[in-house]
C-alpha cells in the first residue's frame, strides 16, 4: 500500500482506492471543544465516509470517575473497546476527523500508538477535504466485526505530572504547549483556574502547523514553526495542552518532520491547573 505523504498520513485520493481493502479500517475519531456545544457522535451518525467506526476518546478513557477529561485508560480497558470496532492486528487503521487533520485524530493516532499499534495513519484533511472532492458518505452504520487487538503499552510515549514536575527542574526534555498564545502568557482566564503555563515551556499553538484547508503543513514548514517557537527537534521533547488533545497535533507535526518519539503530558494543563501548588508562570516563553 504505498502512500505519497508519509507513515503518518494518507492522502483522500489514496483512502478512495484502498476503501474497500479487507485489511484498511476507517475511524472517525472527531471531537469538538466543549465550548463548541457540538456532539461529535451526532455528526458522525448523519454523515460518514462509508465503512467509518466512532472512536470515541472520552468513552475509550480512563475510568468514567476520573477527575480529568479522556486520560489514557489502561491496556485492558482500551484493547476492549477498539477490538469492538473492529480495530486490532493486522490492520492499517486510518483516522480521520470532522474538522480536517487536527484535533482527536491525531489523538487516536497516538493513542493507537502508545499502545503498540503502529500501521495507523491520519487523513490529510478529513473529512471536509474529503466531501469537497465529491468522494462518497453515508448515513448508513457499520455494522461491527470484532478483531482481536494486542496491546503493548510504550510508556516513552505519555509523561504523567511528577515527570513534568521533576523536568521543571532538571530541563531534560523541552515541554511544548500546544494552546494559543494568550493562554499560555496567562493574559485570559482559563477553563482550568490557573493562567499561564508550565515554568521553562515553549509556545506552539497547533494552528501554526495547519493549512487552511485542514492539511498539514509540509515537513519543512512544521520545522521551521518549532524552530521560531526555540524548540530544537534534535533534542527530547513533550507535547502539553489544554486536556491532552491537541498536543497530539504537535506531536504528528514533529512525525512528520522526521522526530518520531515525541512524548504527550496526558493530563496536560487540565491537571497542572487543578493540581495544589504546582508551579506557574506567565508571560512570553
């Protein structure tokens, strides 16, 4: 199945003719902001690319009465939910979202691949580059076919928040916050309570690395966006948020350039914000 982008993103021209492929599984993975007032599932449910499961990131999550928002589940609780869709070994897994290539597909994608399942791509563009080209939807749902998925957590993958802590200190990885910029310098009121972010991180809002069609920019542009923000890519670096999803973007953008072990902060800064006496700064990087 060659593809003309990369290992980490099809292009629609490619899933069109690899759609019906015995061993291609499509996801819609969409989600929206909760200030959108959206419902992802209802949207899925009207209209989908024919053959598309809903993967639902705050459904597949950490147990139901966790503090904070779609947090990685354990191996069991994942391998029993994406095996229901039909997702597991021997598959190439292709995940698209509503709003183009942002947002939850590339969390699904990382999630899929935190947990050893690497033959996953993203859609370039999802789902509205898809309709714009005239290519087939539907309405129709699609009907389950269980398959057994082996999971292999790859813990170098996600940092949890006393890894973070102790790397405000130590700066052995560069922390990178995927949130616009005036809720990094702190200069809104934040969602979470707290404004400003993480001591010693770096800005890069996850829109810099997006075209405006959906696409991902090219290898060299995202490059030249991390170096402007100060990160060098040669060097470890943590992708942090708003509540773990869109740093997943950040992390695709850097795949894409070349860095592919581009860690996630999970809790993002959801739990750094909710966390007593965790550290904050405001201002510039």
């Amino acid at each position: 199945m060659t593809n003309p982008l990369s290992d980490a993103l099809v292009s629609t021209q490619w899933l069109a003719d690899h759609l019906d492929a015995p061993d291609v599984r499509v996801v819609d993975a969409s989600w929206y902001m909760p200030a959108e007032n959206k419902n992802a599932r209802d949207f899925y449910d009207a209209e989908h690319i024919p053959g598309a499961v809903f993967f639902d990131i705050d459904d597949i999550a950490a147990d139901d009465s966790a503090p904070l928002p779609h947090m990685m589940p354990d191996a069991i609780k994942f391998s029993a939910k994406v095996r229901k869709l039909g997702l597991g070994d021997g598959v190439r897994v292709v995940v698209y979202g509503q709003q183009g290539s942002a947002l939850a597909a590339c969390r699904a994608w990382w999630m899929l691949r935190h947990f050893g399942h690497h033959d996953v791509v993203v859609l370039d563009g999802g789902l509205p580059k898809w309709l714009a080209e005239g290519r087939p939807a539907t309405d129709a749902p699609t009907p389950p076919r269980e398959r057994h998925f082996t999971a292999r957590a790859n813990s170098f993958l996600l940092r949890e928040f006393d890894q973070v802590l102790s790397n405000v200190k130590t700066k052995r990885e560069q922390l990178v916050d995927a949130r616009a910029g005036e809720r990094f310098r702190g200069e809104v009121d934040d969602p979470w309570g707290k404004s400003g972010h993480v001591p010693g991180s770096y800005n890069l809002p996850f829109t810099e690395l997006i075209n405006a069609d959906g696409t991902f920019k090219s290898a060299s542009e995202i490059k030249a966006a991390f170096d402007k923000a100060g990160v060098d890519l040669g060097k470890p670096v943590v992708a942090s948020c708003g509540s773990g999803v869109t740093a997943c973007v950040l992390a695709m953008g850097a795949y894409i350039s070349g860095y592919k072990q581009v860690a996630v902060y999970d809790g993002s800064w959801a739990e750094w914000a909710t966390t007593e006496d965790s550290p904050v700064d405001t201002g510039p990087a």
